[in-house]
C-alpha cells in the first residue's frame, strides 16, 4: 500500500512540475517524449563587450605607429587598453570593429590589425587646407585572448598629422555580435 502511495505521489509531483511538449509514436512502437520543466525559464543574461575610445591630442605617426586611441568612454568587459591603443578579446565570437582617422592637409593609409595581420585598410588624402575623414568596419571572428590595433601603414609613413578637436576626434570601436 505504502509503495503504491509513493507512486501515486511520484505521479502527481510529476505532472505539476513537468509536461510533455511534443509526443509521436516511433516505428517500433514506442513514444518519444520532450519534457520541459514548468515555471519560468532559465533566463541568462547577455554579456556585454564592447569599447570607445579617441585620441585626444594629434599626431603624426610613423609607418607601423601603432595608433593609441588614449581616451577611453566606454570599455564593457575590459578589454581595451587605452595605454596602448590594444583591445585584448575577453572572449570568442564574432565582432565588429569600426575606426575612424580625421585628417587636415594630410594623407595617411591606416590598417586594422588582429594578432598582427590586416584585416582592414583605409587611406585618405586631405589635400591643402582640406579637413576630411575615413572609415573603416571590419567584421571578424576573434578568439579569446587575439589582440586588435589600429596602426599606421606597415610601409608607408603617410604625410602630416593625425588631427582632433571639438569638431571631430579619431575614434576606434567594437563589439562582440555573437
């Protein structure tokens, strides 16, 4: 009797907490069953990567200057450095990387690096008395621990000054998508 208590209750128990989703009769003739467990779902939050950073004086970089975007404004999941221009993945996935270089009579090619390879290029010439602005987006999968800079051309130097001010800053940026 006290086994066929412990069952009904075992029974019971069960069909609160759980319930069959989905059932369907198998060739040889038995069911398969995907159970889910009643109540509020398991939620997980998303972890946020993501960093902002500009260059807060000018510069004129040399070829393979490694560019130090020196002021940092957002930096969720710590990954950017902004001593060193350095953005260190906290963890793989898929990323979008975004840099922007302002020029004022100058010409510079600029390249997006990970783990010391290009990923990315620009170039801009600004000519006499021009103010002027380039863009680049890279989107990359990157594993934990892969470095990613922005640096000034590998072979050429480029002519004049990386500018910045109120009216437009250098800015590196990026995010993890997935």
């Amino acid at each position: 009797m006290f086994e066929m208590l412990t069952s009904m209750i075992l029974v019971c128990f069960a069909t609160i907490y759980v319930y069959a989703e989905d059932s369907c009769q198998s060739k040889e003739g038995g069911y398969d069953v995907t159970v889910n467990v009643r109540g509020e779902p398991r939620k997980e939050i998303p972890e946020v990567i993501a960093f902002h950073a500009y260059i807060s004086k000018n510069v004129i970089p040399g070829a393979g200057e490694r560019l130090v975007f020196d002021v940092t404004k957002a930096n969720q999941g710590s990954g950017y450095n902004s001593n060193t221009g350095v953005f260190t993945c906290p963890k793989t996935g898929m990323y979008v990387f975004v840099w922007v270089v302002r020029m004022v009579t100058a010409e510079h090619s600029t390249e997006l690096m990970i783990n010391n390879s290009v990923y990315g290029s620009t170039f801009l010439r600004a000519k006499k008395g021009d103010d002027g602005s380039v863009s680049g987006t890279v989107v990359a999968h990157v594993s934990k621990g892969d470095t990613v800079y922005v640096r000034n051309h590998s072979v050429y130097a480029g002519d004049g000054r990386i500018h910045t001010n109120v009216h437009g800053k250098p800015t590196f940026s990026g995010w993890l998508l997935h």
